[in-house]
C-alpha cells in the first residue's frame, strides 16, 4: 500500500465526483445500473455528512459534481448540497428523471447555484416511455418539466438509455430533443450492471438495430450544420473487440460516494467481493490515496496477462474491472471485450443470446418499505 507522502506525489487527485445521495427511486427502469441489493434507505447519510464530502473532495482538488441516484430530488436537502457545491467551487451536474422535478424547487435550485441538468427519458412515445419508466404520465411530466429546465436558463443534456423497447425509435427521439432545444443529448445503449444484467437479454439490441440507429444519427448529425443538439450515441461495447477504458482507470479521476457512504471508484464497484472504506469512518483523502480498494487496480503493476504485456493498456486499462468480475469471475481479468481475452466468446456468446430473445418481458423492481418487488412488463 502506498505511504499518503509518495502517493500523493504519483497519484491523481480525483477531479469528478459522483454523489449518489440516494437509491430511492419513483420509476423502475429495467436497465437500471445500480446495484441488485438497494440496501436501507434508513442508512442513508445526512446533510452534514453529505457537506462534509464535498469540502473534503474539494480540498483534494475535484471540480465535476454530479449529483444522482437513484432519484436525488427525493433528498430534501438537495438545495443545500448544491448550495454548498456552489459555494466551493464545484461545477455541479444535477441527474434526474425529472419526476418532482417542480417549478419551485427548479428556482430554488437554481438560486443554489445549479449549473446543469440532465433529464432521462425512456422513449419519444409516451406509451413506451410509460412502460418503461414503470410510471403512467411519467413521459407528459417529463416532457413539461425539460420545458422548465430550459425556461430557467439551464443547459440541459437529455439522456435516452437505449434499449431493443426503444432503438427503433431513435428518429422520433431525435425529434423530441430538437423540440425541447435539448444542448446535448445522450443516446446511450444500456450497461449490463445491476439490475440491468438481469434484463440483458431483454435489452440489448442486434447489432444490425446498433448499425442503423447509428447511421440515422449520423444523418441527422450531418444535416444540422452546427444548429440544434448535438447527438452523442454510445454503443454497446458488446459489439466491440477493444475495450472501454472505464472511468479513465482505476482510482484515476472518478469517485463515487453511494447513499450510505461507501466510496467507490465507480458506481458499480459494490459489487466487487472487497471491503468498501466509508465516509463515515475516514476522510476522503485517506480513501483515495490509501485504501486497498482505491490501490487495487490503480496503475498497471496488478495485471495479469494479456493486459500486463499489451501495448493497448495505457490506453484502455484493460477495460472495465465490473464487467471482468461479472462475466469472468475475477476482477482482475482483462475486460472480455477484448479479443485478446481469452474469455472474450462470453461476450459473443451473450450477443447472440440477446440477439435470439424475443421475449420482451423485462423484469422491473420497486423497493417498498425496503422491501424489493419485482414484477415482469412489457
Ligand atoms: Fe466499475 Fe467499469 S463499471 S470499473
């Protein structure tokens, strides 16, 4: 383990932050990211605990704050988080479904200091985007509520998890976000972490469905001429041979506080067989410069073969340590994305589950009284 001196000589200090103030949730989207057990609600931080992140974050140098969850507007103290962010000096990034999302509360918001906001939809179609969500009316509040966020002068990302539910679709999509002047908007197909793993086959779209929504954003892409939104689409890296090189490496730039204060070098590392150091217990600094879980694939020195020798790691750090313990069992392994891998046939093997799915039933969570009940929607 490093000594604070030394490390902090050769490590970066964190620059994006990522408070996931809580898991509570008014939708249950299939694709949802987080983690299966939602853990208590109950054990959520509190405000200070929350102020106390940030000051200790900003100290080490973080600038990006994004403030998320689950749904962060269920926090009541939101206003104050922000309030605090502001005050620091953090470049804050609200993330919601935009459900709760009132008049009120977007003034009081922006009185805090918000910079930016990112509203999800599930679809262009209100039928579709209600059944996704798992909400009736769910599409019309979102639909007004985007309205607002530009009304009040936010720069607002729109953010349409793409799925097989949604990808035909995609120009319908497209034209909703030119009519509520969108700035950027998110054409992100699912990440199977999560929840979202349980529906991968469900989910996950061909790859001929990934090549012509493709092609059709291109099109609408090349005929703005620099007016309107600016279309991001991410494919599945199912469908790649290299992999992503998630969250800029390990323990390099991203930290990630979940709801009852473990932090995280990205948001689906709960599911890592590690011990998570808590906020609570240990300040930030302690965290990110010595902590197992941070130092664990830090660098390059844990690899093992064929990342070790390749000479693609410094570009990709041998991908997503999440996805390698998923679908390979131990975090350690290269990303089986990558051909190189010799796991690699699972990915291919699960593209081709996906592919031959035709059941379109998804299974959907909602957490009562702590409680998970599931229920399968079309
Ligand atoms: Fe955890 Fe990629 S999501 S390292």
């Amino acid at each position: 383990m490093p000594k604070s001196g030394s490390a902090e000589n050769s490590i970066n200090p964190p620059l994006w932050l990522l408070l996931e103030l809580t898991y509570r949730c008014p939708l249950s989207c299939p694709y949802c990211a987080n983690p299966v057990d939602l853990g208590d609600p109950a054990d959520e931080l509190s405000t200070e605990d929350w102020l106390k992140v940030l000051e200790q974050a900003r100290a080490m140098g973080a600038v990006q704050l994004g403030l998320s969850g689950g749904e962060p507007l269920l926090r009541k103290d939101l206003e104050v988080i922000v309030a605090k962010a502001r005050e620091l000096g953090f470049y804050t990034n609200l993330i919601t479904s935009g459900i709760g999302l009132t008049n009120k509360r977007l003034k009081a918001l922006k009185d805090a200091g918000l910079d930016h906001i990112q509203v999800s939809f599930q679809s262009a179609d209100p039928d579709t985007n209600d059944a996704i969500a798992g909400k009736r009316k769910a599409f019309e509040t979102k639909q007004e509520l985007a309205r607002q966020v530009k009304a009040h002068g936010f720069p607002m990302v729109l953010n349409f998890v793409i799925s097989k539910q949604n990808i035909e679709n995609i120009d319908a999509i497209m034209q909703l976000s030119q009519s509520l002047e969108a700035d950027y908007v998110e054409l992100a197909t699912a990440q199977y972490y999560g929840w979202a793993l349980q529906n991968r086959d469900q989910l996950m779209p061909t790859l001929e469905q990934v090549r012509t929504a493709e092609a059709q954003v291109n099109a609408v892409r090349d005929s703005q001429n620099g007016v309107g939104p600016r279309f991001i689409f991410v494919t599945p890296d199912y469908y790649e041979t290299r992999p992503k090189a998630c969250m800029s490496g390990w323990g390099n730039i991203f930290l990630s506080v979940a709801p009852d204060g473990r932090a995280m070098p990205c948001h689906s590392a709960a599911l890592l067989p590690l011990s998570f150091p808590n906020v609570r217990d240990s300040n930030l600094k302690s965290i990110w410069y010595e902590s197992e879980l941070f130092n664990k694939y830090r660098g390059f020195d844990w690899m093992p073969e064929p990342c070790r020798s390749c000479d693609e790691k410094e570009k990709d750090f041998g991908g997503c340590r999440c996805q390698a313990l998923l679908l390979t069992g131990d975090a350690a392994n290269a990303d089986p994305v990558c051909d190189k891998s010799p796991h690699h046939h699972k990915i291919v093997s699960a593209a081709e589950s996906a592919a031959a799915c035709r059941n379109g039933e998804t299974l959907a969570r909602t957490v009562q009284n702590s409680q998970i009940i599931m229920q399968t929607r079309v």
